[in-house]
C-alpha cells in the first residue's frame, strides 16, 4: 500500500478521513484476498502514513504489518520529518516494522536505519528496503547503479544495524 498521490490538509485537499477511508477500503480488500502481510511503503508524510496505519489496525488484528517511509539526500522525508521522528511516531501505533524502502540507494537507507536505531522505537523491530540507486539514463536505457554485491555488502550492514526485514525496491529485479 502506497501513498494517494494527493497531499493532505493543510498543505492538500485530501482531509485525514478521506485517506482514512481509502486506505481502509484498500486495506479491507487485502485483507479479506488472504494477504499475509501488509508493506505500507514509500510514504514522504508521516501524517498520511498514520492513517494507513489506523486503517491498517482497524482492518486486522492478525496480520504483521510494514511500516516505510522514503527519504532524501539530506535523510529527511519530502515534507521535512527525520529518521528519529518517523521511528518515534511509528513505534507508537505498533506495526511489525518500521523503517525506510526506496530512497536514496544502500548506503543512503543504511544512515537512515542508524538513525532510526538510536531513536526510542519501543522494541518494534527495524526493516530496509532501498532501490538501487538513483537511475541513470544510458542511450535508450534506463540502469540502476548498485551491483548485487554492493546491494549484498549493504544486506549485510542492515543486519548488524538491527534490521530484521531486508530487501529491494526500484532496480533490483
């Protein structure tokens, strides 16, 4: 589950009930197809992904659930919020895991999980998914700049850091 694409009061239009309520009816659909785990992910407003989250608590009780946010260069989400406040508002609605997917690449997602380890996150467990790297247009093509074994040194990086989930986004295959 994504974010809407529309950002919400005051910045947008979107109010927190109507995020709310798709991602509830996104979520409830999941849900009721026999998923066996919910990824919230790439979410730059920590606001938008609480409400995913109530809607994801509202929808089951028994499925693990994902909790990313994406960041920039600078390691903060597109509407301003650190790694260490992402982690301490999350934790509070205690999802399975909490940590960042996409962004800036390995090495990029793995300054962004230290962070979020040093920060209070009340034994929820951590998770990195970057992609690999920004794309690079060559002729006709599109690449990503990380090599399986760049991508893998990171993997490894993630686990001593206490991620217990890790993966790929854009450009892993």
């Amino acid at each position: 589950v994504g974010p809407l694409g529309a950002r919400l009061a005051p910045i947008g239009s979107v109010s927190k009930d109507e995020a709310y309520t798709a991602f509830r009816e996104q979520i409830g659909a999941l849900v009721e197809a026999g998923a066996d785990l919910l990824i919230l992910e790439t979410f730059s407003d920590l606001g938008e992904l609480e409400q995913a989250l109530r809607a994801a608590k509202d929808a089951t009780s028994s499925l693990p659930i994902v909790s990313h946010m994406t960041f920039n260069r600078d390691q903060r989400t597109l509407l301003g919020s650190t790694p260490e406040e992402a982690v301490t508002a999350l934790a509070k609605w205690k999802p399975a895991l909490i940590g960042a997917n996409c962004s800036t690449g390995p090495r990029g997602v793995f300054e962004v999980v230290k962070r979020m380890a040093s920060a209070p996150h009340d034994g929820v467990m951590l998770s990195a998914m970057p992609n690999a790297g920004f794309p690079e247009e060559r002729g006709e093509r599109v690449f990503y700049p990380a090599t399986p074994e760049y991508f893998g040194d990171y993997a490894l990086r993630f686990i001593e850091q206490g991620a217990r989930l890790v993966g790929g986004c854009c450009g892993t295959t």
